[in-house]
C-alpha cells in the first residue's frame, strides 16, 4: 500500500508533529538556530519557495526523515522543477532519489533519533510516495515518547490515511491541508496496533490490535465534507500576488476571470470539526484459544476481513457483522503477512519462521499455490547441465531444486541432519550430489526424487565440498576436520581410496572438464593436483601465499583459478604448474562496518576476501563475491574489474554500511548493543549472564551481508548467487542493448527489407544479423520460404552460423513457429557440424542454450502426446463396453482387450513407442 504526498501536507504535518511534540530546534547540530523551528536548512528552503523555485525535496527530505548519516549530506543530483501556481491548488513536481530506510522486524531497532515517515521512501518523478508499515516516532520534549507506527491504511482519493501505532493508539491525519481535520487520535486498545482499514467511500475505519480486539469506529463527516484550509501568512501573500497577476493577464486578454478559492472562510465553515466515535468492539477470543494476532488484511469490495495469528490459524469474518465464515489453520508457525487480490477470491499468506508462501481460495478451501524455500542461510548452488534447474543448499540441512523459468522450487530433499556444504551435477542432469556437515555424501535421483545412494568415511567426519568428475563415477569430498579427501565410486558406493597430503581443512575441490584432474584447495597455502587414473598421487603442488579459500577451472580446463585469504585472485597453468597471473581485489570489495566493530571499515577490509569463484561460460570472465554486498566480475586476460553488482540496499542487514550511524552513540555506549526485539515473543524476558536455558534463542540479531556461493549458467546468459537475501539471478535476457555486429554505414533496416523484396535472403539475414536487432533477424528469417532454408544455410559464413544459431536459441522461448526454427535448426547443424566441432569450447554455451529450449518443449510435448493417448484409449475402451453387460471372462482376456487396443491405435501412426514418436513428428 502506497501513500501520495504533496509538499504542503508534509510541510503542515511535519510542522505540526513538531510544534505538538514542543520540538523547538532541529534534532541534529547544525550550528546556530534561525526561523523555521530552528533549522537554517529548513529556512533556505522555504525561503527557495518563497521565491518560486523548489531547490532540492530530496535533501530537505534525508535531513529530516533518512537514517541514513551519509544521506545529511545536500542531494546536487536531482533537479529544479519550477513550483508553478499556487500551493494549495497544485501538486508540486518531486525530484527523484531513492532513500532506503531499512525493513520492519526484528533486526529493526524499535526507535529513531529523527521522526521519519515510514521505511523506504522512493520518490518518483511526479510525486512522492511512502510505504507505511515499519516504524516511526514522535519524540516529546526529550525524545522520551515513543510511538512505532506498525501499520496503515489510505481512504479514497488519498484524503486522509490512518497509522496505527506501538503505544496502542491509532491517528488518523489528513494527506492535505483540511481545515476541519489535521490529525484525530484514537483509543480503546490495550495492545500494539497490527492494522488499521478504511471503509470504502467513507471515513469510517477498523483498528485491530495484537490482543484480539477489533475496534470499528465511524466518522460523522463524508470524504466530501472535508474543506481546504485557507492560506495564511506567505501563503497568502503568494496568492494573492498569483491572483492579482492572473487578473492582470486576463484584463489585457478581456477573457473570462475563474476564482478558486476564498481569502476567508465564511463563519458556519469555521464550526464542525470530524468527529469519531467507537461504533462496535469485537473479541477473536471467544473460545478461548487465545494467541496473538499478527496480520491483517480487508478487501473493501466484499467486506472480508482475514487475520492471522502466530499459531498459524486464520480467521475470515465478514464486516460489518463480524460474522465468521471459516477459520483454518495452514502452518504450525507464526503468520508474518497477509494479502488478498483485487477480485477477492485469493488470499496469500506468508510464514518468516519456515519461510512458507502460501495462497488459498476461500471459497473452494483448496491450495491455488505452496512455497516455501530455506528458513536459514543458503551455502551454496549449482546450475544443471543445460541451465533449467538450479539446486540450493542451506544451514537448514535442505536442498532444493528450482525451475529457472518458473522461479518455483519443485522438489524438496531433507536427508540430510545437518547444514549442506556443497551441491553439484552430474554431466547428465538427472543427479545431485551433496556434501554435508552431518558426515554423508548423498546423491540424489530427479526421475524418481529419492536418495539413491549415501556415502560415508571410515571414520565420522564432517565435509566441506564435494565434486563430481566429468564422467559422472567419481565422487569427491573433502574433509574440514580430517584434512582429507575421499574418493567413492558412484556405481558401487564403495569407497576407493583416502587422500592425504594436506595439512589443515579443505576448502574446495573441483575436477577438470577435460581430463581426469582433481585440484584441491586447503587452509594450508597450497593447491595440490590429484591424477585420478595414476594410483590416485598427487601430480602437482600450487604453492600460495596465503591460505586457499575457493578453486575453480575454467570451462576448457586450460587455467585454473584460487582466491586467498589476502583478497587475491591467482590464475595458473594446470599443465606447467606456472602462475599466469594475479587480481588484488581487496579494494574492489568494498566492505562495510558492522554496528559492533571498533575499527573501521578500511581497516576491517584487511580480514575480508573472496570466498566464492566461477568462470563465465566462455571463460573469458570471472566472477568473484565474498564477504562483502558486491559481486565484482573480472577480465582474466585484463585482469580489469569489469564490473560490480551491489546485490542488496538492505539497511536492516549488518555491514552495509561504510561509516557508523553517529546518532546510535550515546554517553553510555552503542545502542546497537540493546536487544530491543528480545522479550517480546512469547513473553521470554533477556536472560541474566550465566543463565544456560533461553539465552540464543530468545536474541536477535542482524545477519551480515555475504555472497556464499556464485555459479555461471551453462548457457551463457544469466549468473546466479546465494546471498543473505536469498537466491538472485542476474540475466542478460531482461535488457534491450542496441549491440551491432561488424556494422557499417550502407547497413539499415531498409537496405534488409529491399533484400528480401528482392529475394535475396542470405545478403538479408547477413545485414540483420550486423544489426543485432532481434524484431528485424526474426522478420528476416521467417521471410525464407521452407524449401530454400537448406540453399541459404548452405551459403552463410561460419562466422554468421553461431549468429543464427544462438538466435534461435532465444527464440524457441518465445515462439510459436517450433516446426519452422527445428527446420533451421537441423540444417544448420548438419552442413555445418564438422565446422563447428572444432570450436566447441567457444561454442559450448550456445550449443548448450539450443539444448535447454529445445528440451523444455520436448518435454512439455511428450507429456501432452501422453496424456491425449492414454485419454483415447480410455474413450475407445469405455465405447466398446458401452450396452454390454460384463461377465466372467479368463485371465488371458485382458492381454487380449489391450492388444485389441492396441491394435485400434495403429491407425494414430503406429502402438506403444512408434504411436508416440508419430504424434511428436
């Protein structure tokens, strides 16, 4: 839910929280005092108003609502709309700039040293627009009061919106200058406030709070009872001056004069103030099963309201009657949020504890969509072969396997009994393997979604990676306590050998694509090379200069990549044991300090490094993430930062930001280090030192911003992190990027389609291609009749065939010609196969991007052909038993009535397999 402000409001209200609160100067030192209740920034800018030009709304802005400290600072990035007319009549233009806030929960610190209006606040081009729901305050004559605002509603036409608060009241206030309503207060609860609604075309409204209660109180004015309040002081004086022009212009022109307002109100305007009384109080707790409410939502259209409790049970009740249709309970964790879709039929609820996504239509009681992803951190990912899949693992001791098109997780495996270190594919796609800190090693099956195998050492130990050869028989994992690898059969789950060498916990393993080659990276400053097919010894020792943290090949195995505790990134030939090069990425990671720190951030950067690496799939990029909230990507040949991904502007995460917020310190040290969340769930009060029950669990903390694992598609065209905010891809296919291709001045759009006129399709499809524009290649090649595409494949340069050849990739996503594009696609890989083998390195990720989009529709085919095959013979089946009565017939009767089925279905193209391969033809 959003709130539209207009600069007067904020101007009153802002004036108004002020003068009510007796917060007589500004909240933060700013030198001498001067007009404008005492800020000199304040007073510049109204005096910039006065003037008719609106310098800045963004710093005004972070100076009294960001919490941000870097965000004091004058905002010179956003422009100088003109204010033009009067204040009261027209919404002035605000600039844009982003200002983030932080989040509502628990990491949240339930107070603020500046009143601010909600958090995240985002103004966009033509008007400001709040978020309400986390928190606020009001500070009194010391700043001792304190009112967390905990949710908030709109009225229609945004005339006024209602906020409820943490110190159980709820305030209604007026989105502009309304004479007879500034803000209103209202009572009744004995609890924190959860949500406040509005009722459709009026200002009655509803107030629930965290004990059950619902409050409906009722407004004595309609929304069109509302009356502007009229200018006074500058305002006036402005307005008038505007008038009095206005006039002037009209009187030369002799055109008709329109007056809108009034100087003075007239006498009855000045009586009847919005007045609102408590109609109706209601109680959730009539059968005893008392537990707190933690969401609400209304649907104005039916009158539904649904509320969820921290047991997981919901409530719909029907308004105004508070009659109860139905109350379910969906999870045994608390319900954090509740949403319902505009037509009323969908409500969507959300549980934080297990990280559950759930929606559920009411009326039918059944399921529409069941989510839930990890409830701890995610560890670590891995990409399937041909990049439709993506399989995660977490602290939670869960792997989960999502589809990249749908973003949905379908399958879910909880083997193992402790966090999963590592997750990897085998070369076919059908099989994960695992690592975990439970001593196991398990490979899991995606026809049959079973655990299939699990393998153990000799001795309990605890793994750290895991890795799989390019074959798919040998398993890999490597040991955090032991220090050393074990090396299984995948065939027989026998383990073959134990490698010892190394002398402190391994970090990472990882095979060579092209050979038999296992690289191993420890704690104790080397890389060592195992050769899998010679008694397993170890052909090569890398040694570092500090100790190994993540090691990778490149996809043609000819490099190889380790990222050190010092915050570099060494390249090494595998085949000479000769270091190629070097990355100092301490400077790009650009760490924060965390609340707690007593050192600086630049000084804190020393102990961060990279953690994670991957190569790009043509190998000429690297990536890199650590513990930092940038994902830097890298040229290897270069070795330039290319590149830098900010993956969060989480304010509620630690170690974002780069200075210490200054009005966090007291003379009594950090306020960060006050558990403001702790003892308000379930009533567990903050432990005494020494008290061994309760003493973790009932804290919170702020988790630190951190990339975990990072992974390249095989495709080449998106990369995927694990970070603390969860699972992000970052793809090329979301952008329209003008890319052209060897272009020069005699190539247009013109010149392609006066080609094709002329059919001549290959100088066409050429001068498309250098284009690089997606609408005019498809108009280019949908033009080439079916029996010339054999003529015109023939006749393109090898250069232009991964053109083509990448481009219809992309297109059998989109598509509807799937006949056509296999048509291009077949003749192009066989006049052109033995060519294009030679350059499979190059051509891997573009070949494997044909193969996921082709995959996805056979797939998708073969299920349909299969089920309209089983539906007919059920239709051919029930014709025949159709008025005859059925008797006692031997066992071999059946195998006859099938092959007779059979035999029926030969006339769809052929029984069993052929009918299938028939129908997919």
């Amino acid at each position: 839910m959003e709130i539209q402000l207009s600069v007067p409001w904020a101007i009153e209200s802002l004036y108004l929280t002020l003068k009510t609160t007796n917060l007589t100067r500004c909240p933060w030192p700013l030198g001498t005092t001067s007009s404008a209740w005492g800020c000199p920034r304040m007073a510049a800018w109204l005096s910039s108003s006065m003037k008719g030009a609106m310098r800045c709304w963004s710093a005004w802005s972070a100076g009294l609502c960001c919490t941000t400290s870097t965000s004091r600072a004058l905002c010179t990035a956003c422009p100088s709309p003109p204010m033009a007319g009067s204040l009261l009549s027209r919404r002035v233009t605000l600039p844009r700039c982003i200002m983030r806030l932080g989040r509502s929960g628990s990491s949240t610190p339930s107070f603020w040293t500046k009143p601010i209006l909600g958090p995240t606040m985002r103004p966009p081009a033509s008007t400001g627009r709040m978020t309400p729901g986390a928190a606020s305050e009001v500070l009194g004559e010391r700043g001792l009061r304190e009112a967390l605002w905990m949710g908030g509603a709109i009225s229609l036409f945004s005339r006024c919106f209602v906020v409820g608060s943490k110190d159980m009241s709820t305030w209604v206030f007026g989105a502009e200058r309304w004479d007879n309503l500034i803000y209103y207060a209202l009572g009744g609860h004995k609890d924190a406030i959860v949500a406040c609604f509005f009722e459709s075309n009026s200002l009655d409204l509803y107030s629930l709070s965290q004990d059950g209660v619902l409050c409906m109180w009722q407004c004595d004015t309609p929304p069109e009872g509302l009356r502007l309040k009229p200018p006074a002081g500058w305002k006036a004086d402005l307005l008038q001056r505007e008038e009095e022009e206005e006039e002037e212009e009209d009187q030369e022109g002799d055109r008709e004069t329109t007056i809108r307002g009034k100087a003075t109100p007239a006498e009855e305007e000045k009586t009847g103030k919005v007045k609102y009384s408590r109609l109706a109080k209601y109680f959730f707790n009539k059968e005893g099963d008392f537990n707190n409410l933690t969401a609400a939502a209304f649907h104005k259209k039916s009158h539904l309201l649904v509320t969820g409790f921290a047991s997981g049970i919901f409530h719909l009740h029907e308004l105004p009657e508070f009659n109860l249709i139905h109350s379910l309970s969906i999870s045994d964790q608390s319900i954090a949020s509740v949403a319902i879709n505009s037509s009323g039929d969908w409500i969507a609820f959300g549980c934080s504890g297990l990280g559950q996504l759930l929606v559920w239509e009411w009326q039918s009681e059944s399921y529409v969509l069941k989510q839930q992803g990890h409830f701890n951190s995610m560890v670590t990912l891995a990409y399937s072969p041909d990049g439709q899949y993506i399989v995660t693992g977490g602290d939670d001791g869960k792997v989960k396997v999502w589809n990249t098109l749908s973003g949905f997780c379908f399958v879910t495996f909880t083997e193992h009994s402790s966090g999963v270190t590592g997750v990897t594919f085998t070369a076919t796609g059908y099989v994960v393997v695992t690592s975990s800190m439970d001593g196991t090693v398990r490979a899991f099956d995606l026809h049959r979604y079973r655990n299939f195998r699990t393998f153990t050492s000799p001795r309990p130990t605890q793994f750290s990676c895991v890795a799989v050869d390019a074959s798919g028989e040998i398993v890999s994992a490597g040991a955090q306590d032991s220090f050393e690898i074990f090396v299984w059969s995948m065939q027989t789950g026998r383990l073959l050998d134990v490698l010892s060498g190394h002398e402190g916990p391994i970090s990472g393993l990882c095979f060579n694509p092209m050979k038999s080659i296992l690289a191993s990276a420890s704690w104790d400053k080397t890389v060592r090379l195992w050769d899998m097919f010679d008694s397993w010894r170890t052909k090569e020792t890398l040694a570092l200069t500090s100790d190994a943290l993540a090691v990778t090949f490149r996809p043609d195995g000819a490099e190889l990549a380790v990222a050190t505790l010092n915050s570099q990134i060494t390249f090494w030939d595998p085949e000479n044991a000769v270091q190629t090069g070097s990355i100092e990425g301490r400077h790009d990671l650009k760490t924060g300090r965390k609340e707690l720190d007593k050192i600086t951030a630049k000084h804190a950067a020393k102990g961060k490094a990279f953690t994670t690496l991957c190569y790009s799939a043509d190998g000429q990029s690297i990536l890199a993430g650590g513990m930092s909230k940038f994902v830097c990507i890298y040229h290897v040949r270069e070795q330039i930062l290319m590149k830098r991904f900010e993956i969060s502007c989480n304010l509620s995460l630690d170690a974002m930001e780069e200075f210490l917020n200054r009005r966090k310190m007291t003379e009594f040290g950090n306020l960060a280090l006050i558990d403001q969340d702790a003892g308000q769930e379930d009533g567990v009060a903050i432990p005494l030192p020494g008290v061994r029950k309760g003493d973790m669990s009932s804290r919170h903390f702020k988790p630190e911003i951190r990339v975990t694992s990072l992974r390249f598609s095989p495709t080449g065209r998106c990369w995927a992190a694990t970070t603390t905010e969860g699972l992000l891809i970052y793809s090329l296919d979301t952008r329209v990027l003008f890319d052209p291709f060897e272009l020069d001045t005699s190539v247009t759009p013109g010149r392609v389609r006066e080609a094709l006129r002329q059919e001549d399709f290959t100088r066409a499809i050429l001068m498309a291609l250098r284009l690089n524009e997606s609408k005019l290649v498809q108009e280019a090649l949908e033009a080439v009749p079916r029996g010339e595409i054999e003529v015109v494949t023939s006749s393109l340069p090898e250069l232009y065939v991964e053109k083509v050849l990448e481009f219809l990739a992309s297109s059998f996503e989109v598509s509807r010609h799937l006949e056509f594009y296999l048509v291009w696609t077949h003749k192009l890989l066989m006049l052109h196969g033995q060519k294009l083998k030679s350059r499979a390195g190059t051509l891997l990720p573009v070949i494997q991007f044909l193969q996921k989009s082709i995959q996805r529709h056979l797939d998708d085919l073969s299920k349909l052909c299969s089920w309209n095959r089983y539906n007919m013979q059920y239709a051919l089946a029930v014709s025949k038993q159709r008025g005859t009565k059925r008797s006692l017939e031997p066992l071999g009767s059946e195998e006859e009535e099938e092959a007779s089925e059979d035999d029926s279905l030969h006339l769809l193209g052929g029984g069993g397999r052929d009918s299938e391969e028939g129908m997919l033809a």
